[in-house]
C-alpha cells in the first residue's frame, strides 16, 4: 500500500491530477477491500461486460485534495 499511496501523491503533485481511476471485478474482493478500507477509492459506476469474459467491474475513483470543479465547463478535471 505504501507505493499505491506514493504514486497518487505523485499524481496529485506533479501531473496534477484530480483523481485516479481504476477498475475491479465485481467478484475480486480482496481488491475490492483493498481499494475502498485501505486506500479510500470510491464506486464511480459499474461497467457491465466490461471484462472478456463478461463479467462486471466496478469503476473506481480515488479523489485528491486538490479536486475541484472546473470553471470552463463545471465538471472535474480528469487525469488517469
């Protein structure tokens, strides 16, 4: 975990970035404790179908300190 978390600072403070993404599969849930206990992500959507041999996964998001609303449209600015 601690890579993870030093990645998404990296992310945050050197590209900037609002959030990182990722997806899980609906039935990994080990990755999926991993990812909402431990490093805080959040269900963004669930993509049906969205691995070959078709099951689901959950759209994941990780949102930085730094997220905000971007005055040009209204909507996050996004970096993966």
């Amino acid at each position: 975990t601690l890579l993870m978390r030093r990645s998404q600072m990296e992310m945050e403070t050197v590209f900037k970035a609002h959030y990182v993404s990722l997806h899980v599969r609906k039935t990994n849930r080990a990755a999926f404790r991993l990812y909402t206990q431990t490093l805080k992500y959040e269900i963004n959507s669930i993509e049906k179908g969205y691995y070959a041999d078709g099951e689901d996964a959950y759209d994941m998001r990780c949102t930085f300190s730094n997220a905000k609303v971007n005055p040009n449209n209204g909507s996050d600015q996004a970096e993966e």
